[in-house]
C-alpha cells in the first residue's frame, strides 16, 4: 500500500474510533410540549455518532461522509464510482483516488489558520461543505505534523489527535456565528411578581404554539436517520428546528420583566442555536460531515439552555412566584423547575 492509501486508511479508523468515543448530553422537549423528558442516554448517543462516521450506504466501503471528500455523491447507488474494476473503498485503500482537496495542500505547511470565508469559516474547496474544509484541514495537520517527526509515519494516537484538532477548529469558527439577538434588540416591561407571571403565560403559549408534531426528541430521529436508514426522520428533524427557530423569535417579540433580560436573552440564542444544529441534522443525507461537526456543538448548546432555564427559574423562585396546576404559565414555571433541579448534577 503506498503512503497516501496507508495515510486514508489511518485516518479513516482513527475517525471512526474518534467519532464512536465523543459523549455528548441529551436534550429536553422544548420543541414539542413543554413538559420535561427524561435526559437521554450518553451511550445511545456514543453509538449514534459511531454510526454517522461508518454509515455506508451502498456499500462500496467509504462512510458515506467520506464519499463526498472524493466527489463521490452520497446517493451514489454504484460500488466503482471511477471504473476502476474495484470498489471504491478498495481503490482508496490503494491510492487509486484521492480527495480532491489534497491537490491544494503544499507537503510543507504552516499551522496558522487560513483565511475565513464571508461566513467566518477557513475557505473551503471548491465542493463548497465543511467536508472539503475538514479535508484540507486534516491533511495540512497530518502532513506538517509528519514533517515535524522527520517523515516518520504518525501512530494512531497521533493521527487521531489531529483529527481532534481538525475538527476542533471547524467546530470553534461554526460556534463563533452572531447571536440572533441582541439585549437592543429586547422590550423591556415592568418587573416583579405580575410582571414574572405574564411573561410566563406569554412564553409558554408561544411555545405551546410552536410545538412540533414529533412524538420524540430530535437526537432519537437523528439515530432512526443513521443507524436505521430511516429517511422519513429527516422531515422531523427539520420540523423540530423550525419549531425551535420559532419559539426563539416568538419569544424575542415579547416585553420581558427587568430581571429576566439577560437570561432570556441567553435562552432566545440558545435556541436559534439549537435550531441551526438540528438543521444541520436534517441535511445528514447529503453532507455528513456538517452534522458530526454540528453534534459536537450540540452538548454545550443544550448545557447553555439549560443554564438559562436554571437561571431564569431562580429569579422565580426568588420572586416568590409559584403558579398552581393549570394556572397560565404553569408548565412554564414547572419545567424551569425541573430543569434547574437536574442541572445541579448534570451541570458542572
């Protein structure tokens, strides 16, 4: 096997391992009712993301994530993509074909960041997703880190760390975005007890409104996506981003007590943030590597929501606001609650 084919096949093994061993918190329904769900399992999550990095579709042996770094379309039905009297996993293997981002990445490299694009990411390749950029981040790591160590092959230790720091990087430019909102950009109305009670009623009639029609949480849809080929998960998916887009704006629309701005601030970014993960997960079918990089944003964008319910419930709490069974606003107080209770122990 020559060099190239023996650096892929590393790098794919060390993904997938990479991949299979990130855990990442489940998230609660605040798309659907506003009732709190059970925190779903770690480890279910753990194996989603072992099946987006190995998910092969036609079974020609290339994760179907990694198709597209060798302009191979996702729903490619053919197993010889090129015609070379092999599969397409077997070609890669030998170097037959290679990314076509390589053919931009000089042997020696620098480790400073190239220049972002207008929408603050590093300038992809000419594909255009953040596979490409993965791409020539991942090589540009591997070969200068190769040079470094005298142009000795890396381990694979080494090689997954550079897969860690590839995807790292994409990830922090991806989460760097704007908020959607700014405390500007917020009505400010009374404070106090009444002032408290109206927001509650008014927030959870809007999300009450926005709820999604799903019968399940959006990291269950995206796991029936990968590892069951579930294609009719994907319109839920993007019907619960939705739903979170619009309970975001819908509770940017409405005047806010003094005390709450901050934290409703924080809990209207969050969830515009969450919408943009989920909707990354929508389009798993056609560029996968954009969602692997989005699941791994999203545990601290659910941690970060549920700072701003745990906070926003202490103001409550604090007010003395306690709403009865039924009374408007209720579930809404409730759910901050429990929300608070759980993040005293899955929260550091």
């Amino acid at each position: 096997m020559n060099t190239m084919g023996q650096i892929l096949r590393n790098w794919r093994i060390t993904l997938a391992v990479f991949f299979s061993i990130i855990i990442i918190v489940g998230s609660f329904l605040l798309t659907r009712n506003i009732e709190s769900p059970p925190v779903a399992q770690a480890s279910a999550e753990s194996a989603l993301l072992q099946a987006i990095a190995t998910k092969d579709s036609n079974g020609d042996g290339l994760p179907d994530w990694e198709k597209v770094l060798y302009g191979i379309p996702v729903n490619s039905t053919t197993t010889d993509y090129f015609h070379l009297g092999m599969t397409d996993g077997e070609a890669v293997a030998k170097g037959l074909i290679v990314p076509k981002a390589i053919a931009d990445i000089p042997v020696a490299t620098s480790s400073s960041p190239g220049s972002a694009g207008p929408d603050g990411l590093p300038s992809p390749a000419a594909e255009g997703t953040l596979t490409a950029a993965f791409t020539q981040k991942f090589f540009s790591l591997y070969l200068s880190a190769k040079q470094a160590n005298g142009g000795a092959a890396l381990s694979a230790s080494d090689t997954a760390n550079i897969a860690s720091e590839a995807i790292g990087a994409l990830s922090s430019t991806i989460s760097a975005a704007p908020d959607f909102k700014s405390a500007k950009d917020l009505t400010v109305s009374g404070s106090g007890a009444d002032a408290l009670k109206t927001f509650a009623a008014n927030a959870e009639a809007v999300m009450r409104k926005n709820a999604a029609s799903g019968t399940t949480t959006e990291i269950t849809y995206f796991e029936d996506a990968m590892e069951n080929n579930d294609m009719s998960a994907f319109p839920h998916l993007a019907a619960i981003a939705k739903a979170n887009r619009d309970s975001a704006v819908g509770l940017a629309m409405l005047p806010v007590p003094a005390e709450l701005v901050s934290d409703d601030l924080f809990l209207i970014n969050s969830l515009m943030r969450l919408s943009e993960i989920i909707n990354d997960f929508a389009h798993a079918d056609t560029d996968p590597l954009t969602a692997m990089l989005a699941l791994q944003q999203y545990l601290q964008t659910t941690q970060d929501l549920w700072r701003a319910f745990a906070n926003i419930g202490a103001t409550y709490a604090a007010a003395g606001v306690v709403l009865p069974a039924g009374a408007p606003g209720a579930s809404f107080v409730n759910l901050i609650a429990n929300l608070t209770a759980q993040s005293t122990t899955q929260i550091p």
